[in-house]
C-alpha cells in the first residue's frame, strides 16, 4: 500500500520527506529500518516524534488483517454449522435432507407422485431457499404444464429463515420459468441452457421415437448437471401399479412414478411422495420414500409436514 493511499492522507510535506529517503509504501516504512532511525533522517521541520510514531501507527493498522480472537473465531464456526441448513443447497426439512443425502451438485433427482402430494412445494422450497441465501447463483424453472404462479413467492420467501436480505431482493430477477409444453421445447430449453453456460461440445442429438427421446432428455440433464455441477429436480406424475409397487416400503402402495421402469434408471435418486393426513391447522403430514438410489440407501422413508406450501419437519 502507498503512503498517500493512507487515510486521512498525511501532511504532503512528510510523504516527500520520506520519499527522498527512498520511503514510498508502507512495507518500506515498517520493515526497512528502525522508525527511530527513519526519523532521524527527516527534516527536523518535518514533524514531532510523537506525531511521527503515530503514523507508524496508522499506517501499521491500516495494513494488516483485523485481529480476530481465537475464540471468536471458535464461536463463528460452530454458528456456522448451525447455519448450514440455510446456507447449503437443502429442502429445509432436516429428516428429508438426511434421507437425501443432501443436494450438493451434480445430481438429477427425479420426485414423483400423485397430485397433491408435494412435489412443486417441495422443488420450489428447494429453489427459493437457495437464490434467498445466496445473491450469486440462479435457477432455471421448465414449467410443462403452465401452473407455474409467482403470487405465492413473496410470503415464502418470508417464511425462511438464515436468508439473506441482499439475496432476497433479486430472487425473482435470478429465478427464470421457461414455458415447455412438449419436448422439443424443453429441448430448446435445455440448448438455450447449454449456450448460457458455455458448455463446449453438442448434445446428443433427439431420436424419432417417445422413448429415446425422453431417454435422450434426461441424459442430456446428467451430462449439463456434470458438466456445470448442478442439482437438477426433474418432477414426474404417477400411474397406477397393481396389486402393489415393490420399490416401497408401504404394502398400501399402489402407484408408482409414470413414464416406465428405465425412466427411473436415469436419475440419481427417485424420490417418491404420498399424503397421509391432514390436520386440524389446515397441515398436512406427507411421506418421503426412496425407492431407489446411487447415493443413499433404498427403500428409505421420513414425513414432514406441508401447511400453506411450506415443507417443516413433523
């Protein structure tokens, strides 16, 4: 740092004072020589000492770190393992992100299950609490079914807790919602997505026929969420599996997630929601099941609670 930069600016006389001696910055004022030294080399007209050591003073506070004692550090730390559930990219439900393994990048969750059952509170909870914690990532919402609504967003956002005030008031300039009705829309999505994030080579080209182009759609989401480390929620509906869907824990399962077995084979966890009961305070209590998984065990399941689209531990 260079002694004029020092504020308030020393008196001119002195910085040229000290410039004939060969002193411009403060590395060359405090570890050069002694300051008595420096001293007894200026001007007697300069300045006195006193007014000369307490410059030594200023300019050796104003260059160096704040001093931080070890215990407040201690006490930063610990409130900051407190925090994570806030700060991380999480659901906000701690049994739910436990049995997720949390949602660290990269990874493509699929979350499936019947209307009602949670899926876009829980993927917006999950989007919403991540752009209000931190002003410097965003997020790309595919609606494909235009019943995407920001009127509830506001009184969500508010609902958090460790948000950050700063990132709050441009969550809704950094959350895009893309209307994709069919899949070559979503396609063109995903390419416009490629382009933002300079990804270097092509996607693999669509095929002709249902299948391989959802199969080829869903690869094309596990290579962007390596490619760039994203966590990519993907939300699938239902249809009906009788007499009963082996994957749950739950004898009374008697659906399963839509779009065929391979379907599932493409993601990294296939996470399905059901709801039990409703309660007298307009809450409901719905069940989060893994049916299967590369990243944590299978056939695992924990509730939570839903009450005015707000996930909360039961």
């Amino acid at each position: 740092m260079r002694l004029q930069a020092i504020s308030p600016s020393p008196p001119r006389a002195l910085l040229d004072a000290l410039a004939q001696l060969g002193i411009r910055t403060d590395t060359d004022l405090l570890f050069s020589a002694d300051p008595i030294d420096i001293f007894r080399k200026l001007p007697s007209s300069t300045l006195s000492l006193h007014d000369f050591h307490s410059f030594v003073a200023q300019v050796s506070q104003q260059a160096s770190a704040p001093a931080v004692c070890g215990d407040v550090l201690f006490e930063q730390e610990k409130r900051k393992e407190e925090n994570d559930l806030y700060s991380e990219l999480t659901t906000g439900v701690r049994e739910l992100d436990g049995l997720l393994g949390g949602l660290a990048p990269p990874r493509v969750i699929e979350v499936s299950g019947d209307r009602g059952s949670g899926k876009s509170s829980l993927a917006l909870q999950v989007v919403l609490r991540h752009l209000s914690s931190d002003h410097n990532v965003g997020a790309l919402w595919i609606d494909t079914t235009g019943d995407f609504s920001a009127d509830s967003i506001p009184r969500l956002l508010e609902s958090y807790e460790g948000h950050s005030p700063e990132a709050v008031s441009t969550t809704l300039e950094r959350l895009q919602v893309a209307l994709a009705f069919d899949i070559e829309t979503a396609h063109d999505v995903l390419e416009m997505l490629r382009t933002t994030l300079s990804y270097g080579h092509q996607l693999t080209p669509m095929r002709n026929t249902g299948h391989a182009i959802m199969t080829t759609f869903m690869r094309q989401l596990q290579t962007l969420a390596e490619s760039f480390s994203l966590t990519i929620l993907v939300i699938n509906t239902s249809t009906k599996c009788t007499p009963r869907n082996p994957d749950s824990v739950f004898a009374t399962t008697d659906r399963k997630p839509a779009l065929g077995p391979s379907f599932t084979f493409l993601t990294d966890t296939t996470l399905w929601l059901a709801r039990r009961e409703t309660a007298e305070d307009g809450g409901a209590t719905h069940v989060a099941e893994v049916f299967r998984s590369r990243l944590v065990p299978s056939r695992t399941w924990c509730s939570f609670k839903i009450r005015h689209g707000i996930l909360s531990d039961t």
